[in-house]
C-alpha cells in the first residue's frame, strides 16, 4: 500500500502560488487596456484632425477653397439660398434653417417650428416679398430674415412635396407627387403677412414631372417625362408665362434630366442621363455637352449659375464626388480638386461675395465633418 502523502491543493492566499486563470484575465486586461489606448489615440488625434476645416493661403487666387465647419450635419440635397439681407441660408439634418453671415463666417441656427415632421427640407428660395420660403413634406413654410416662422399646409392629394420655384412675378411653384402621380401647384403670397397664401393646381398635359425651374423671361419652365415601363426615353419642356398660358417647347430631348436652373445670356441648364451637361435657349434649341467627370446613372444634384457667368456642377468618378466642374457658355470645361472628396457636394449657390458656395456633407463617423465651402470663380 503506498504511504505517499496527498499533493496538497494549490494555496489562493497571499504569498502563495497564483491560479493561472488570474494570469490569462491579467493578461487580457493588458490587451483590453492597449486597444483602448490605440482607439483612443485614433479618435482622440486623427479624427480631429480630420474634422478640421482649411483655409486657402489666398482666397482670391483662381480655384482657391475655403473651407467653414457646419453647426450640424448637412442634409444632402437639402436647399441654400441666398436671403435677401445678403447671407447664406441652408437647411441641414437638424431640421433647421442655418443662417451664414459670410462678412463674419457667424452661424446663427433658427429652429422650425414643427420640425416638419422629422422629414427633410426639400427646397427653399429667396421669395420676391424679401422672405425665405421652404417645403417640406406637407408644409410650406416663410421664415424672415429675423427668424420669424410662419407655416402653411400643403394638400395632401399626390403626396409629398418635392421641388419649390419663384417666379418673377412673386409667385412660387411647388411640384408634389408620389408614386408616379404629381401635380403643380401655383402659390400667391399674401399682402397682408398675417393672412395664407392662395394654393392653385395648375392642370398639365402631362402628369410625370421632372423639375421645375423659373426662366430669366419670368416664365416658368417644367420638364416632364416620357416613360415606357419604367424608363424614361425622352423629356418634354412645358412653359407657363406669368399670365398662365401653357405651351411646350418644339425640342424633345432624350432620357431623363434633372438639375434644370437658369443660366446666362437667356439660356436653361441642366443633367441628362447620358452624360451630358445641356444648354436650351428660352425657344427651345438645345446644346449638348458631353462630361466624362459626371454619372449617367446619377446626374449631380446640383447645377448652378457662378458670378462670374460659367455654370457650376460636382464632378464625380465612380459614382463619388472628387471636386467642382466650370462650363462657359460655350462648353469648355475646367475641374478643380477639393481638400476633401468622397463627400456629397450639394446646392451650389451664388454668394454676395463674387464667391462659389456649396454644402459638403460626409455620411461616416471618421470621415470629415459637414462644411459650409467657397470656392473662388
């Protein structure tokens, strides 16, 4: 019989041999501790880093960008306008309406006053009565200059809201539609701030709406589609004068367009989806201008009239935007790069400043904050 003693178990006090589990729960602590550090020193370090906005060592040089940090995310393909007090008014994803002082680069943030519905703003325009005027969802809203809110229900009959215009003659036009039915409807301001606007449909001879835009005539001009099944195959431009008289131009043009906005020297511009950057006269002869730096399948959301006379858009590669285009009136191109691509470059607007504004918003956490962007003609 054997007379060896039993091996005593592994002592857990002071001074006495460690269980090994304890080893390996220091160990990962270690290793937990170290990948909080090196997150840390990412988003403590770099990610401010790239949340900083440039400044162009000379604003004045030609294709110099300068670079302003937003108050809050900037929704994409919201609106910006420039007010009548000569600043820069855009909507963001706060449901707010964020004024830019551009003497001063001040942010001020006006809150509107049902938030309308959690949907984002669609459009808004400088209204002849010196008033902003925005859309969104079923709202139609005037803010002034002061930030004073008034708002307005829209019918409900064809859905949302989905593009807003200013006529010359201080009308404003809104298109609303929803699956694949629209109507337009013509809205008269008050007199008298205190009393609603006048809301008019206006019948069309076609119901498949594109985009509107006001012409430098005072007209306004509605692109409407031709589809078969689903596809778009060609474009019909309406033309509306100030007195109502409804008219389509003699061009049809090919595919779908988007972007339609007025130009210089009595002209309309606007995307197709064939990869063209379009010119039309107010009679209706169209220019085509082939632009390899723009997505047939995704056309820019934005195309804009500059100060100095080029009309502005957002180049793209692979579907991603990598900076601004110019295009003269007679259709020759300069690019410019940006500090930062990869980012959704949207309502390109005329600032009181001989400057080329624009949003520029990022949709991840380590990608650089929403900017407020100039860019000198």
């Amino acid at each position: 019989m054997s007379t060896r003693s039993p091996i005593p178990p592994t002592s857990t006090v002071d001074g006495g041999r460690k269980p090994r589990r304890r080893s390996w729960l220091i160990t990962l602590g270690i290793i937990v501790v170290v990948v909080a550090v090196g997150i840390g020193v990412v988003f403590g370090i770099l990610l401010p880093q790239q949340q900083k906005c440039s400044t162009a060592a000379d604003p004045s040089r030609h294709g110099a960008v300068i670079e302003y940090c937003a108050a809050e995310p900037v929704t994409a393909g919201g609106a910006m306008a420039r007010g009548s007090d000569g600043n820069l008014w855009y909507t963001n994803g706060g449901q707010k309406i964020t004024r830019f002082t551009v003497k001063t680069s001040a942010v001020t943030e006006f809150a509107a006053p049902t938030a309308p519905n959690q949907v984002a703003f669609q459009g808004m325009v400088n209204g002849s009565d010196g008033n902003l005027w925005y859309i969104a969802n079923y709202t139609l809203g005037r803010m002034s200059m002061n930030g004073e809110f008034k708002e307005f229900a829209l019918p409900r009959d064809f859905g949302f809201s989905g593009s807003i215009a200013a006529g010359a003659d201080g009308t404003l036009w809104v298109t609303m539609g929803k699956d694949g039915r629209y109507q337009l409807l013509k809205i008269t301001p008050p007199i008298d701030a205190t009393a609603s606007p006048v809301i008019t449909n206006v019948a069309l001879p076609s119901n498949a709406l594109e985009a509107i835009a006001a012409a430098p005539d005072g007209g306004l001009w509605v692109a409407t589609a031709v589809a078969s099944g689903e596809t778009i195959t060609a474009t019909h431009i309406l033309r509306i004068t100030p007195d109502g008289a409804i008219s389509q131009l003699p061009q049809t043009l090919t595919g779908a367009i988007s972007a339609l906005t007025a130009g210089p020297e009595n002209t309309m511009w606007f995307y197709d989806t064939l990869g063209h950057i379009g010119r039309m006269t107010l009679v209706g002869a169209p220019a085509l201008f082939p632009v390899s730096a723009i997505s047939r399948d995704m056309p820019p959301m934005s195309l804009a009239l500059g100060p100095d006379g080029a009309m502005w858009f957002p180049t793209q590669a692979n579907g991603v935007n990598t900076g601004m285009g110019r295009i003269t009136p007679s259709g020759v191109i300069t690019t410019f790069t940006l500090p930062h691509t990869g980012g959704m470059v949207s309502n390109i607007t005329a600032g009181p400043d001989g400057g080329v504004w624009f949003l520029l918003g990022f949709s991840q956490p380590w990608e650089p904050s929403p900017r407020i962007v100039r860019i000198t003609p």
